[in-house]
C-alpha cells in the first residue's frame, strides 16, 4: 500500500479542524492524488524560470518540480540540462566558452553550466527562446525557487547526474542538504507546509541522502530502456526510497508495477505527461486520468498542470 494514501485518509479525518483552525495546509495535504509540475507549468512558459514557477502554483500545483546544477562557483541552479544552449543566449554572450564533446557520434559544442560562474550564468536570456513574453527571464538559483515557492507549493528537486560533478570534486547532495537545512526544511515532510520530495535516478546519492535527511521522501527514477522490474529489485529500492519514478512507458508496458510497489509501501510517480505527446489517449487529460485513477498511481509529472484531472 502507498504511504500517500495512508497519510491522506488521517488528512481527511483532521481536514475540518484544520481548515478551520490554526495550522497552515499545504495543497498537498488535501489532494488525493499529486500534481507535480515539471519544470515548472513548462507547456506555456520557459522551463525552470521562475515564470513557469509561479504559472505552475497559479494552476493548482501540489509541488512544482527543480532539476538541478552546479555553477563553477558552487551554486546550485534550476536547469534540466548540463549545458546552457538549449534554453539560454549563451552562444551571443560567451562565444568562446564552449567545450567540445561527442554525442551520439557527431562533435558538438556545449556550454556546461559547471563552466560558468553564477554572475555569468546571471547575464543569460533563459526568456526569449520560448516567447517574446518572457525576454529577460533568468535562470533561477535553487534558493530563489525556494522563496519563490514555499508556502503556496511543494518542492521536487532532482538530483541530475551527481556521479559527475563528483569526479569533479562537487558534492552536488551536500549541496542539497545544506540549502534544506539553511531554509528548515530538512524535514519538511508532507504534514508541513512546504513539502519536500527528493528525486534522482543516481541511486548512491539517493542511499546517502536517506542517510542525512531519513525523514524526507526520496523518489528514485529510472527511464524506459530499463528491464522488467522485478520483486527483489523493489525490495532493494524500498531500503533508499520511499517511492518509484519510472517513465510512463514502463507503467504501460508493465501495469501490475503500480500494485507491486504499493504493496511494498513505495510510492508511484511516472513521468512525463504533456499535451504534445499523449500516446494512444485522445488528449493529456485522459491520458492522466487513466493512470491516476485505472492504473492507480499516486502522483505524476505534468508540463500541463491546468490539464491535470482531480477526480475520476
Ligand atoms: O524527474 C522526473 C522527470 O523529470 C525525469 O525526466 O529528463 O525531464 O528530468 P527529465
Ligand atoms: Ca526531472
């Protein structure tokens, strides 16, 4: 059985006292099912500004989800990818500082974000690739989507590819450890009202992590080239996860996951659902709906949080 909806039939029970008493409650608390915003409400503003932050909170988010680098000076910053070119002007303003590197057999020239400081990655455009409405959108530090978001949404960093900026000599989770602890909320569990849920799909740093912060949620990823996942293989992740994130391929092709990780206390989290991409489903809705209420998943990453439906 998950965790989510134990924890949900207490929410029920106290609601009413809540609501009109004194405590704080977070969206999370008082939905059934989760709403996670994927880079923030990234269907209709630039992925992880804090626009799409706020968008995302404006459309019901219960959490609004970070992935997270490293500057050169050690800051962590909101971006998906490991380099600036895809969704910042870093070509205009660095020309020169490119790395050479080969992917998928042909060299290509990439601004990784570990190569710039933060006052450089400061002077970006992370606006304007997406729409004229958001020139001058920058890419955010963790620490401004957390005063951003705290108190009106959860928060769902990522841990991406922490294995790398090891061998670089950055601990990318004492990095997360000690912005959570800077802010309180190194147990920011769900009764709180700024949940915190930890991902990644580096399984060491999510081990370590339920090492240092064992009262917070961690949700470990892994994609669609994976094989059957297995009962023994969910019983290993239960002992540094307190729940699953596949792809949603992996809970089309294998459905009876939702109730083999349930059954061993683990949360189901598949990504990504967006409006661009909905499969055999007539439309983003449907397609949520169907895993959130036939296949019985707890929560799920959406570019569409407007679309998201909260009942059956
Ligand atoms: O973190 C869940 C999902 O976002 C993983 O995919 O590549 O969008 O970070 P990606
Ligand atoms: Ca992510």
């Amino acid at each position: 059985m998950s965790t989510w909806p134990k924890h949900r039939l207490l929410c029920l029970s106290t609601c009413a006292i809540l609501v009109l008493g004194s405590l704080p409650l977070a969206r999370a608390q008082l939905n059934e099912k989760q709403l996670i915003a994927h880079r923030g409400a990234s269907a209709y503003a630039p992925e992880h500004t804090l626009a799409a932050y706020r968008l995302a909170i404006e459309q019901g988010a219960d959490y609004v989800e970070q992935d997270l680098g490293v500057t050169r000076d050690g800051v962590l910053v909101c971006l998906h990818d490991d380099s600036l070119e895809r969704t910042t002007n870093v070509r205009d303003i660095f020309p020169g500082r490119f790395v050479e590197e080969q992917i998928n057999g042909r060299m290509r020239q990439r601004w990784r974000v570990r190569d710039l400081t933060l006052s450089e990655v400061k002077q970006l455009d992370a606006g304007s690739w997406f729409g004229v409405e958001f020139v001058g959108a920058q890419v955010p530090t963790w620490q401004e989507a957390i005063d951003l978001i705290r108190g009106d949404a959860g928060l769902f960093p990522e841990l991406k590819a922490p294995a790398e900026y090891e061998a670089l000599g950055i601990d990318m989770p004492g990095l997360v450890i000690d912005t959570l602890r800077r802010n309180g909320l190194e147990t920011a569990g769900p009764n709180t009202d700024t949940p915190v849920i930890l991902q990644s799909f580096d399984e060491a740093s999510l081990r370590r992590l339920a090492d240092e912060l064992p009262t917070l949620p961690r949700v470990f990823l892994f994609g669609s080239q994976r094989p059957r996942i297995t009962d023994a293989r969910l019983k290993e992740i239960a002992t540094f996860a307190t729940g699953i994130g596949p792809a949603k391929a992996i809970v089309n092709a294998q459905p009876d996951l939702v109730t083999r990780a349930h059954a061993l206390g683990l949360t189901v989290t598949p990504y990504t659902f967006r409006s661009i991409e909905t499969g055999r489903f007539d439309n983003v809705q449907e397609e949520m709906r169907h895993f959130l209420f036939t296949l019985g998943v707890d929560a799920l990453f959406t570019d569409n949080p407007d679309r998201f439906p909260r009942q059956p």
